[in-house]
C-alpha cells in the first residue's frame, strides 16, 4: 500500500558566474585585500552552483543540504550586486522538470536573465529532492517515519511559496512546471503524503481508534483535494506525469477512508454500536475493492482487504447469532471527524542552518547607490564653497593688479624691475613658462579624441545589436518574445548622451582657455625672460622718492598685509572643507535593516548640515572681510595716486607693470585650467571604459540569449506537423445506411468487404485488380450461390462470394487474389470494387477472351447485402450484380 509520489528535479544549464560577478568587482572596488577577498569568494559562489546544479544530486540530506547552502548564498548575494539585463547579466536557461521533450525536439526550455528565476528554480529542485527523500525512507521505523513526514511538509511548504512568489518573481508566463497551478497541486499532493505518514506513525504506535480515524480521514480528504485540482486544472493532465499520479491519488482516497471507516468501526465495536460497525465495514469492503479493480497496478491492497475481510465476517457472525443489531445505510452514519496534524512548512531565508555569507563584508547595492548620491551632494557642498573662495581670490588679485599693487609701492625708483614682478617672473619660469603651457593645450585635443571614439564604438555596438534584433523580431514576429534592445538600451543611451554631453562642455572650456591664452601670451612670454631684458622692457619714469616716508604707502602696505593674511586663511579653510569625511556607510544600513529601504535625501541632507554648516559661515566671514580691507584699499590708492607726480612716462611704466601683473594671474589660472583638464579626461576615460565594458557585457549577454532563443524557435519548428492533415475522401468510409441512386447516374460504391467490424481509421485505395480468369475448381462442393442472373453480353461483372456464416471469422481485408486449382480449400475469391477503374467513368471494361479458355459464364445473383449498389440508368450495360 505504501506507495509515495516524488516530483523529478528540474535541469539547469551551465552558467559562468565568475566571469561577471569578477568583473564588476575589479571595476567596483579599488585594488587590495577587499578585491581579492571578493573575487575569491566569487570563484567559491560559481563551485558552489556547479555542485548544486552541475551533477546528480544523491537522495540524501547532505544533497539537500548543498541545494539549500546554494539558494541562502543566492539571496545573500542578490542586493549586493546590480543584477538586470543592462547591468550585470546573467542569463539562466532551465528545463521543464515533466516535458520529456520529442525525438528531434528536444524538452521544453526557458531562458531568463533573472535572479528570481534561478531562485524559483532551486527552490522547485529543494521541494522535488525533499519529495525524493521523504520518498526513501524506511517507514518501519520510528526514525524513519519522523524524517518522512518532516521532508513531506518541507516540500508542501517549498510549493507553497513558488506559488505565492513565482509570477511576481518572473514577470512573464513561466514553464508549466513552475506554474502556480502546477505547484499549488504539488504542495497539496505533499502535504496529503505527510498526513498518511502520520497516520501510519499513528497506527505504528497503536493509539486509540478516534484518532486514528480522524487522521486517515484528513488524510483521504487531503487525497481527494490533490486529485480534484489534478482533474480539473486545465494544462495538468497534459504531462505524462500528472497522469500517472492521477490513478496513484485516486486510490490513496479510497485506502485512506477505508482506513478511517476501519478504524471507526472498531470504535463502534467498543460502544456497543454493532450496527454501525458492519456498516462501516461493508464500504470500507467496497472502497477496498474498488481500489483492487481500478487500481491494482499501481498499489497493493491485499492486507487491508484481508484484515477487512476478517473484521466483517466476525462481526455479521456475531450480530446474526447474539447481538441482531440494524444495520443502518452508510447514509445513515456519523460522520468522521478531522485531525490535521501536518501544515506546509514556512519558507525563511536562510534555510540552511550551517550558511555563512561568502559576500559578508560587501556592501548592498542600495547602500552603494546611496552613498553614490550621498558622495554627489557632498561634492557639490564642497565645489560650491571652494569655488566661491577661489572667485574672491581671483577678483582680489585683479582689484589688485588694475591698482597696480604692489608693484606700485615697490616702484618708487621708478628705474628698477619691482621685486613683486620679479618673484612673479621667477615662479612661472620654474613652472616651466611658455613651454609647459603650450605642451598642455597640444594635449587636450588628443585626449579629447581618445574619449570621443570609446564613446562613439560603444554605441555603435549598440546600434549594430539592436540592427539585429530589430531584424529577427520583424521576421519572427510575436515568437521573439524577448525584450526589445531599443527598450533595454534606454538608459545605456542616456549616459552615452551625458558623456557626450560633458566632452562637448570641456570642449567649450579647452577653446576659452585657448583664447585666454592668446591673449596673454606676449606679457606671459616677457616674464619668461631674464631679469636684464626684463629691465629693458619695462619703461623707466621719474622718480618719486618723496612718497618713501609718507604715511599713505604705510597704510597701503598695512592693507596689503590684511589681504594676504586672509588669502592665507581661505587656503586652510579651503583644505579643511576638501579633508572633512563622514562615513554614512553604517547610517544607511541601519536604515535598511529596519526599515528595509533608505530615505537617502533625509539622512544625507541633515548629516551635511551638520558637517558643512560650520565651514559655510567661515566663507562668507571670508567674503566679507576681503570686502571690507578691499575697499579701505581703493580709498587709500586714491590717495597715493593724488601724491604722486605722474607724467606720460610713469602712466607707460605703470600700464606695463599692470599687465606684467594680470599675465602672471593668467598664467597660474591657465595653467591650473589646463591640468585639470588633463586630469579631466584622463579620469573621464576610466568611466567611458566602464561604460564600454557594461555596452560589450550586455551585447554579448544578448547575443547569447539570442542564439539560445534562436535554437529555441529551430527546435519548435522542427516538431510541428512538416505537412498539414488531410481529410479522408468519403467514398474511403462505409456509409451509415444505403445510398439511392441520383438522377443524374450512380454513385460510386465503397469498396466490397463482408463481414466487416466499422472501422474509425479510413482505408485507403483499393489497388487495380488483375485479370480475371475461371480456374477449375478444386473441391466439387464448393458452389457459387444460389440463383444466376439473366444472361448478359460484353464483359462478365466481378463475382461476390457467399455471406459468411454467423460466427464465422471475417475475410482478410486487402485486394483480391485468385486461388489456385489443387489448393485444399479453394473457392472463387471476389473483385472487390476499385474507384479509380474505368468503371467509374462509365466506360465499360475491354473484354478479355484466352484463346485456351472458353468465355466466362454468366454470374450468379449475389445474396442480399445490407449495402445495396445504386443501378445503372439505360442504357449503360450494368457491372454490378443486380439486387
């Protein structure tokens, strides 16, 4: 009786996850111990799948257990690694676990790049193997027994979740298989497994008969729910398997309320209910015998047929002789009550009690995304208040070089170079002058190029895939069910149209720095030179020593001092802004540990207040300061300019010195542009080489998936029908009754067959009949039959035989063949009636005379048959035997 159903395990196809996962690691994380700690523990995830799905799993716990390890460690990994279609791809392509496929077909298969379908997946191999091993166990044994109805409920529960869980998971139409239907009936079956299980624990360990009842009838009812949505779900029974579960649930219902009425009749027994006892066991004899003639193929009912057999023959002796109790209808009777003492075990990740994360110490993919955004509006606090400070400094600088200061207080000789254009001169020839400069903007428009065409061959990857796509979806229609690559390239395309859009920002700023340049060339070139030549370029004027001691210069110089002090001060401010660092890393996995999603704007708004806020208030005090001292300047260079004696001559030399002044602030700001710049595109090169992996990884995922799909569709193809069906011709089935004859001529008769069963399958064409001739016959008894037909000229018609005697076996079906003289039992054979003869036409047939052989005599009439032929209108000359 003990027959257990077990579900087939569902076959994946190899998958490479080390390549991938690696390469989104080295492109993510920078060199050292934390990359080579995750590349490592990517190698060890791709073992792992291969040990889970990459052999024959051993009905054994241990087998589980590796299965288990391998769907923990998925869901471990899932929000650590940006798994989609644009992104890390990962296809999987699994079989149909009951689809055996055809000969040239192949089974069914579905390719997904989806975590959730891989997921699914394992999770339907967990509940067939632990449907397996539930299935092994030995259940005369207490152990055994325990183990059984503990992996029954693990597989019910397993089920129950791919049901909950699959559609959302894969959003499109899954296998069969992993249907909801599919899966929801397996639970069911599972769970119905368990309960017998139970029940036979609870047989094993004699309790008392109420509760055994109660249990068998669960079970039974349990049985009949699996049986039902087996029966009734619309694609079930399409699967060869679901057909032999089918017989095997139908008589678990049965067995099960056998055992119940068994067991309830013995209760009956107890309580002086004798009655009801026969009763009882007179159904559970007919739903034991019901069992043994339906189903006996598929389980063994012999001992409890027996041990029914035995309770019901005691009891009616017993009730005959001493007890004369009614016996009431099995209408009539109580019903059985209900225990269920099993339930679906609930799915919690981790399923596995011995799982360690091999991804412990990396970080989400939501925690990365919003540091990233965290990162992005930290550097715009910080750009915001550096570039701030960097425009008073520059503005400073030019309100300084328009007054020419402070060369104009160095100048009071009027004949030597002052040492503020010195020292300026100086530093631009130790940072290399005209030449470092020019090497620079010589750069720029190669690097700018470099990063155009990785940008224009990664989209023009794109393009070519989605060419194809395009092309194959425009010749296979509504079969190319895949995602269209204009859709998945959205917002690929989109940063392609950020990157482009920056490099032609840089481009703008490489021409105004390039302008900036031209125009402060000369000055830039005169500072480059000696400080002799430097002299002799520069315009002498009268001196003006009588301003050395006056109090104007001392204030100036005073001023002067202010304002370098507080350029000193924004330079410290500014490395304090650049050095400040919070590490949000623990604030958002907190956030998403509790609330499992993270309010990214909220925390990050409020943790830069309170970091930035400070250093904010230090910039404008800045600001306002350098306003201040700068305006006291102007009022005293008023003042100096009034005291001082100016000619034609000293206007020259101070224009010059001026210009001399600008051209050193435009050289160090042209410079730091230009290295910048530099900086800019080797920096933006890493990205757009990123960018160009991500393009090539997903074309070549989609190139995979589009060969997979492509022999996918050659498979279909291959097992549909190469030809359509036809319709047989009517003339190729026996007429329901006879056909009159129409006026306009006969119809042409079926083909001659006596003592024939109606056949479902069409015959085909009758082959031509050979030459008719008379042998003598044999046997002198063997007549024709009875009757002849009036004498006939032209050709004789074929001559049908007898009718067959009652039981007699029905002539061999096919066409005639003559029978020869001598051969024991010979007797005229007939010609059976052949459409594609000439008859059909209304041409009469040639005569065909033996010179050896006399002409043939008239046919004798045949006997009635129920298939009467239609007669020949006049004056056609009749080749049928007249009725």
């Amino acid at each position: 009786m003990a027959t257990f159903i077990s579900v087939p395990l569902k076959k994946a196809s190899e998958v490479d996850l080390a390549k991938p996962l690696s390469k989104f690691v080295t492109a993510t994380y920078p060199s050292g111990e934390e990359q080579v700690e995750y590349v490592r523990a990517v190698e060890e995830l791709n073992k792992l799948r291969k040990s889970a799905l990459g052999r024959p799993l051993d009905k054994h716990e241990s087998s589980l257990e590796i299965l288990l390890r391998y769907y923990d460690q998925f869901c471990a990994v899932e929000p650590k690694f940006p798994f989609s279609e644009n992104q890390v791809c990962l296809t999987f392509t699994w079989k149909d676990a009951f689809d055996k496929g055809s000969l040239f077909g192949g089974s069914v298969k579905l390719a997904l790049a989806s975590l959730g379908y891989e997921k699914t997946c394992v999770l339907f191999n967990v509940g067939a193997l632990a449907s397996q091993i539930a299935s092994e166990q030995n259940l005369d044994s207490d152990e055994g027994l325990r183990a059984a109805a503990k992996f029954y409920q693990l597989s019910s529960g397993v089920f129950a979740h791919i049901k909950d869980t699959v559609l959302s998971a894969l959003n499109r139409e899954p296998t069969m298989d992993i249907s909801p239907d599919t899966v929801g009936t397996l639970s069911q079956i599972m769970l119905a497994q368990a309960q017998e299980v139970v029940f036979l624990k609870a047989t094993s360990d004699k309790m008392k008969d109420a509760i055994i009842a109660k249990l068998a009838n669960q079970a039974a009812d349990f049985y009949g729910d699996a049986f039902k949505q087996c029966q009734y779900k619309e694609n079930l029974p399409k699967y060869f398997y679901f057909h032999e579960v089918l017989p095997v649930l139908a008589a678990k219902h049965c067995i099960m309320q056998a055992n119940a009425e068994f067991h309830q009749s013995t209760l009956a027994k107890q309580q002086k209910k004798f009655g009801e006892e026969i009763a009882r066991l007179q159904h559970a004899t007919e739903l034991v015998k019901t069992v043994a003639s339906r189903y006996d193929e598929y389980v063994n009912v012999k001992d409890l047929s027996d041990k029914i057999s035995r309770a019901l023959t005691a009891a009616k002796k017993d009730n005959d002789f001493i007890y004369h109790d009614r016996v009431p209808e099995v209408k009539d009777l109580d019903h059985i009550g209900k225990a269920a003492l099993v339930k679906a075990t609930p799915i919690h990740v981790p399923m596995s009690q011995k799982f360690t994360d091999l991804f412990e110490k990396m970080i989400p993919v939501a925690v990365q995304q919003s540091m990233s955004v965290y990162n992005q509006r930290k550097s715009e606090i910080v750009n915001r208040l550096v570039g701030t400070m960097r425009e008073a400094t520059n503005l400073c600088n030019g309100v300084l070089a328009s007054l020419n200061l402070p060369a104009a207080l160095e100048d009071l000789s009027g004949d030597s170079v002052p040492q503020s254009i010195l020292e300026k001169s100086r530093a631009i020839i130790q940072q290399g002058g005209l030449q470092t400069v020019e090497q620079l903007i010589k750069d720029l428009p190669e690097l700018l190029q470099r990063n155009r065409e990785i940008l224009d061959e990664s989209l023009k990857m794109l393009d070519e895939e989605e060419t194809t796509d395009n092309e194959l979806r425009a010749k296979f229609n509504q079969r190319w069910s895949r995602t269209p690559s204009g859709d998945l390239y959205k917002s690929l395309r989109a940063e392609g149209g950020n990157f482009r859009s920056f490099m032609d920002k840089a481009a703008q700023a490489d021409q105004v720095v390039k302008e900036r340049y031209s125009s402060n060339c000369e000055m830039i070139a005169l500072l480059c030179k000696p400080e002799a030549e430097l002299t002799a370029a520069i315009p002498s004027a009268n001196p003006a020593k009588t301003l050395q001691g006056s109090e104007v210069v001392g204030v100036l110089r005073s001023q002067l001092a202010q304002l370098d002090e507080v350029k000193k001060e924004r330079e410290e401010l500014e490395n304090d802004i650049k050095s400040a660092q919070f590490d949000m890393t623990g604030k958002f996995l907190s956030a998403l540990a509790q609330d499992g999603a993270i309010n990214e704007e909220a925390l990050s708004v409020t943790e830069l207040d309170n970091v930035y806020g400070g250093y904010t208030q230090k910039v404008q005090q800045s600001l306002k300061t350098q306003e201040d001292i700068l305006g006291n300047v102007q009022t005293s260079h008023q003042e100096f300019s009034t005291l001082k004696q100016s000619n034609s001559e000293a206007n020259d030399r101070e224009e010059v010195l001026k210009k001399l002044a600008s051209a050193h602030d435009s050289y160090v700001e042209i410079s730091n542009n230009l290295r910048e710049g530099t900086k800019f595109y080797n920096g933006f090169t890493e990205h757009l080489l990123k960018f160009q992996n991500k393009c090539s990884d997903l074309v070549f995922a989609r190139k995979t998936e589009r060969d997979e799909l492509l022999k996918d569709l050659q498979q279909s193809i291959a097992r549909e029908p190469s030809a359509p069906s036809f319709t047989a011709p009517a003339y190729q089935s026996n007429p329901a009754t006879p056909t009159p004859a129409g006026p306009g001529g006969p119809t042409p008769a079926p083909r001659t067959v006596f003592n024939q069963q109606p056949q479902t399958k069409p015959q085909p064409p009758a082959r031509p009949p050979p030459p008719n001739f008379t042998p003598q016959a044999a046997n002198p008894s063997a007549s024709p039959a009875v009757g002849s037909a009036p004498p006939q000229t032209g050709p004789a018609p074929p001559v049908a035989p007898a009718a067959a005697p009652p039981g007699a076996p029905s002539p061999a079906q096919g066409p005639p063949y003559p029978s020869y003289q001598g051969y024991p039992g010979y007797f005229q054979m007939p010609m059976a009636y052949n459409p594609y003869t000439y008859g059909q036409y209304n041409m009469p047939y040639a005569p065909y005379q033996n010179p050896a052989q006399p002409g043939y005599p008239g046919a004798p009439q045949a006997p009635q048959h129920p298939y009467g032929y239609p007669q020949q209108p006049p004056p056609q000359q009749p080749y049928y035997p007249q009725q």
